[in-house]
C-alpha cells in the first residue's frame, strides 16, 4: 500500500478515534465501576467513593464525545450505518450518562431524607450506561447482526463489560481510599475479575469465529506466532492480579496504584487485538477505514482543528489528575 496522503490521513483519524475511545474505557470506566459498585456501600461510604470520582468524571467524558466527534466528521458513512444498527443501546446510554449526571449534582443539594434516592438512580444510571456499551460491543463484533444468537451474545458482553468497570472502580478505589472501604475494594476486585475475564475470553473466540478473515490473521502461520503474546500476556496479568487480591492492601499502602494499572493494560491487550482483527473495517466486513472516509480535503481541514483540540484535553486531563492526586477526603458541601 501507498502511503500517499489520501491514503494516510484516514489511518490517522482511525488511530485518533481508537485512541479516545481506548483513554474513555480506561478512565470513564472506573468512574462508571464506582457508581455501580455504589449499591454495596453505606452512606459514607458513598461520599468518599464520589469524592474519589467528583474531580475527574466530568473530564472523562470528553473522550467519548471526542470518539464519537471523530467518527461523525471523519467517517460520516460508517457512522450511519453504525448508529443507526445500534440506535436503540445508544439511546439507553445516553439516558444511563443523563440520570448518573443528574443524581451525582442532586444527591448533593437534597434533603438528606431523599439523598438516598438519588444515590439509587447514580447507581442505574452507572449500570445502565455500563449494560449498553457492552451490548453494542458485543453485536459490534458480531458484524452488527440482528439475529437471536447476536442479541444474546450482546447480553453477554453486556454484562461482562459492566463487570470489567465495576473492577476498574473497585481497583481506583484500593488507590484512592483507605481503611474499611480500600479492604471492601480489594474484596469487590476479587469478585469482579472472574466475569471481567470471561468476557474477554467471550470477544476473543467470539471474534475469530465471526469473519474467517479475522480467523485468518490470527491462527495462519506466521501470525499465529507474533500475535500469541497478546493473549498469553493477558492470562498472566489477569492471574498475578487475582493472586494480588490475596495480599492487598498492603501495609503503607504500598502497591495501591497497581491493580488499576494492571487493568489498563490488560484493556489496551484486548483493545489491540481487536484493532487488529477489524483493521482495515471501520463497520465489520462492510465499509473499510478509506470507503468511510470524509475527502481528503476536509480530513486535512479537521486534522488541523484536532491538532489544537487534543492537546488542551490531554493537558487539562493530567493536570487535574495531578492537582487531585493523593487519597479522597471526607465529602463536604459546606
């Protein structure tokens, strides 16, 4: 292939857009975790998991409004065909991120006789948003079927990509917090790893077995052999860390940052071998990253706008975990 500029800006905004939606998964799914995992904790509880999210959930939701950003203005076609198969989950994630985005400025101005309401709706709203992405997820492997089979296997997902947030939020908490709630998150990571795990097993054979081309780049020789780390170093992370979960916390809370990172990585695995599976299709097996590309000209046009834009939220995204770095405070509104 020549890497002539028509042919290279597409790949450009391709790995723009697998980037934000990989910093999204990572830091909105931990926030998505705690407020799922909300349900298991009393009321100060609670307020110490919100302290530990407040600086940060906003800023986190940029970068899907950015993969989505990118996706409309860059891939305009694949974007059509992708919402409108997945119109439906994306309108229950859109209520999920309204009622969570609601309860989490309402549960702080109520009486304190109704906050537990609110804290009931930040907890649906958490799960609800968490269910959809990973029912699209799901059929999205799938080729966007509308099949039985595909609407079950997208349950599926959904669940297990619900459960792999819950055990990101679990891991930010062990490293955030302290005392009783740090021990409860240890134990939450711990039960959160097994259905976490599952799923990715789940995309990962479910993969291959929906396009034989995708079976082709990964168990034909000698690809089988470079692409093997992937998956084995999976299955070790996932082992070292459920065997961390045994001996967390650890005393002077040494290590606390470690299961969170542990789990990053094991997303940016599985979000590698999936780009390579669907690589060069932005919608499986129907449109390619350069049949869904905008012109050249208005890529270039975009390329120089993104090139402004994704510095200042990558800039203000560290400075505010820098600025809130450390162990969350005692909650106040006062």
């Amino acid at each position: 292939m020549t890497l002539d500029w028509p042919t290279l800006l597409p790949l450009i905004f391709a790995g723009l857009m697998g980037l934000a939606i990989l910093i999204y998964v990572v830091l909105d799914g931990f926030d998505l975790g705690i407020g799922i995992l909300f349900s298991l904790a009393d009321d100060k509880e609670q307020d110490t998991m919100i302290a530990a999210i407040g600086p940060f959930w906003d800023a986190n939701e940029t970068w899907l409004v950015l993969a989505v950003g990118l996706l409309l203005v860059a891939f305009p076609m694949a974007h059509g065909v992708i919402l409108t198969a997945l119109y439906l989950p994306v309108f229950v994630l859109l209520v999920g991120l309204i009622l969570r985005g609601v309860a989490f400025d309402f549960r702080a101005k109520v009486p304190t006789h109704r906050k537990h309401r609110w804290n009931r709706i930040f907890f649906i709203g958490s799960l609800t948003a968490s269910l959809a992405q990973g029912y699209m997820l799901g059929v999205y492997v799938l080729g966007l079927q509308t099949g039985m089979a595909a609407m079950a296997f997208g349950v599926l997902v959904a669940f297990c990509l619900a459960a792999a947030y819950a055990a990101m939020g679990a891991a930010w908490l062990i490293y955030k917090t302290e005392g009783p709630l740090q021990t409860k998150a240890v134990l939450w990571l711990r039960a959160a790893l097994v259905l976490t795990a599952l799923g990715m097993a789940a995309v990962s054979i479910a993969t291959p077995l929906a396009s034989p081309r995708i079976f082709d780049k990964w168990f034909v020789l000698p690809e089988l052999l470079w692409l093997s780390p992937l998956p084995i170093l999976s299955g070790i992370l996932f082992l070292w860390l459920w065997w961390q979960t045994f001996h967390l916390p650890k005393p002077g809370d040494r290590h606390a940052a470690l299961p969170f990172v542990t789990l990053a990585a094991i997303f940016v695995l599985g979000f590698a071998g999936l780009a390579w599976s669907f690589y060069p299709f932005v919608v499986p097996e129907r449109l390619t990253i350069w049949q869904a590309a905008s012109a050249p000209e208005a890529l270039g046009i975009i390329l120089v706008g993104v090139a402004f834009v994704l510095p200042v939220i990558l800039g203000y995204s560290v400075y505010a975990y820098r600025v809130f770095g450390g162990k969350a405070d005692d909650l106040r509104y006062d």
